[in-house]
C-alpha cells in the first residue's frame, strides 16, 4: 500500500496545475495506512468520546473495524449516520446547532478532508484567513493592520445563516471543476444528504455542509473561494493609479524648505542668520510632519482590499462614497 503522505504531496504538486483533473481519489479508502494517520490526527480530541447517533466511539477501535469500514468502501455501502445535533451557547446569548457525527463517520471525513486540503488549499487566496494552517483572526487583524492604511469606506460582510444555507448542487459543481472521480463525489453528496436527528426526530438536509462535521471547513473554504475569486476580478478592474498626487500644502511646505536651504549654503559667515534660518527649517519640518503628504480627494487614485475569515469578509475602500456604495451592492449580487 502507497503511504498516504507520499500521496497527498503527489495531490499538492499537481495542485496549481491549470485544468488538471485528479482521477482514482476513491481507492485511497481502500487503503488502511490512510485510516491510521486519520486516526492518529483525530486521537487526541477527547471528543472521540461523545456518542453520536451510533452507539461506537473511539474506545476499542482497531485493525477489524478499519478492515469493515474497508468492505463497506469497496461495495460502496457505507452510508453515513445521522449526526446527533445538540445546542451549544454563543457569546449573544443565542445557541448554534452543532452535529456530533458517529467515529467511524469522523475517521472517513479526516481522510476526505486531507484528501481535498491537498487538492485546493494552494489555490485559495492569501487573503482567505478562517479554517487554514497558519491562519487565523489574527492573521485577519494582521493583514487590516497593515494593509488597510488611507482606506476612507469600508463594507462589511457577513453572510447569513452561512453554513446552514450552502447550495449542494453549486458545491458539487465547484468540486467537479477539479475532481473527476464519480465515487468519490457520491461520497461527498452521501455527506451531504445525511441528515440529522434531533430529540429523537429525523431531519433530512436540503443544504449546507454537516454542522460539526470535519469536512465543513474544507467544503465551505471551496464554496466561499467563489467570492474571493470575485474579489480579485472586482480589484483588478477598480484599482486605479500608481500614487496620490502630494497634497497642496504639503508641496507648498517642500518649496519653503528648498528655498531656505538654498538661503542657507549663501549664508556662509553670517552665523546670526543662519541660526534663523536652521530655526524655520525645524518649524517646517515639524509642519510637514503633520501635513497629510498626499491628496485624500485625488480621483486618479483608488484601491480596494479584502479580507475575509470564514463568512465573515471586510473590504476597505480608498475612492470614493459612490464607489463605496457600488461594491456594496455588487457584493450582495454575487453570481
């Protein structure tokens, strides 16, 4: 059997490849080292030990269990239990539904979830911050700290009810664009479509990606990858000039300062009236300090920048309020 490493890092390599369609995915379950590193990942969240719907945890899992769970893989009958929904509190005072999936359906998603992070994750924008490696609200932070500077707007983004509202058919459709393995799609959808139980009731799910469920993250990072792609077009044909022109003033403080210079180199023996002068240069030199150095208004300039965390994006804006207004309601109208 291959080593699942060696595998994935052959799925990265051909990752950037344009127009590159990953074939043959599905056999990876039909290998055993892939069920030993998705347990050594998931072995040391003591959440393993909370039953889902099925009476089976991570206590006493072992070789015949990855050797059942195999057949089942090969004769495609593995189906997905229903994930057991509890309700846990927000910060608000409200509570966010939350989907506690059986072990065995956890262990098949990590592989699902390693198996598709190898494929997308080099593609996702450097400006995508929630559920990555080495990303975080504070890389979020970070990139507003720095690269939000001189923005006069900004349009805020939250999309509501997000995960609960993901369109199956549209995700299935974005998986495809790289993925073609009919198996290993069946396998998404089979996640998809299975539901979950709540005080003993049956609930079918018509959208959204499995609350609590470990491929989550990855399927809703390839759904919002959309909008970062948007973004980027929306950049490319809004950003506008290489510089602000300097402001008024602050050209009218630069020629100040090169005429007293210039006064100065002639003032070679007269210390009294040199002394003056170095004295006007300071003064202009602190004015010039707190002298915005470019136009705030100049309409050859604009930018925007973007930053998103999960469902969650902000877009600052240097141009103009109408501007401002126009991506906001482009955003809203997202194909």
């Amino acid at each position: 059997m291959r080593n699942p490493e060696m595998v994935l890092n052959n799925l990265v390599k051909n990752a950037t490849k344009e127009n590159y369609k990953f074939k043959r995915l599905y056999r990876n379950f039909y290998n055993p080292n892939f069920y030993i590193m998705a347990y050594a990942k998931l072995a040391p969240n003591g959440g393993n030990l909370t039953k889902g719907t099925m009476e089976q945890t991570i206590d006493g899992f072992g070789n015949k269990r990855i050797e059942k769970l195999i057949e089942l893989m090969k004769s495609e009958q593995y189906t997905p239990a229903p994930a057991r929904r509890v309700y846990i509190p927000k910060s608000n005072g409200k509570k966010r539904p939350l989907g506690i999936p059986s072990f065995e359906d956890k262990l098949i998603q990590e592989i699902v979830r390693l198996i598709l992070e190898a494929i997308f994750e080099e593609n996702f924008s450097e400006h995508s911050h929630g559920f990555r490696a080495n990303k975080s609200c504070h890389t979020a932070l970070t990139e507003m700290k720095c690269c939000f500077t001189g923005c006069k707007w900004f349009v805020e983004g939250d999309i509501k009810s997000f995960f609960d509202n993901i369109n199956h058919h549209i995700l299935i459709k974005l998986l495809k664009k790289k993925i073609e393995d009919d198996k290993f799609i069946r396998l998404i959808w089979k996640f998809l479509k299975a539901g979950y139980m709540e005080d003993w009731q049956f609930h079918k799910t018509y959208s959204g990606t499995p609350q609590g469920g470990i491929i989550s993250p990855i399927l809703s990072n390839i759904y919002l990858n959309e909008l970062n792609v948007f973004m980027d077009k929306l950049k490319t044909n809004f950003d506008k000039g290489k510089a602000r022109k300097k402001s008024v003033e602050y050209k009218r403080i630069e020629n100040k300062k090169a005429y007293w210079k210039n006064k100065l180199k002639l003032l070679k023996n007269d210390e009294n009236k040199r002394n003056q002068i170095i004295s006007k240069l300071k003064d202009l030199e602190k004015d010039a300090l707190i002298t915005p150095y470019s136009n705030p208004l100049d309409d050859n300039y604009k930018r925007i920048y973007y930053t998103r965390y999960a469902d969650d994006f902000l877009i600052g804006i240097i141009g103009s309020k109408t501007d401002a207004k126009e991506i906001k309601e482009k955003n809203k109208r997202i194909p």
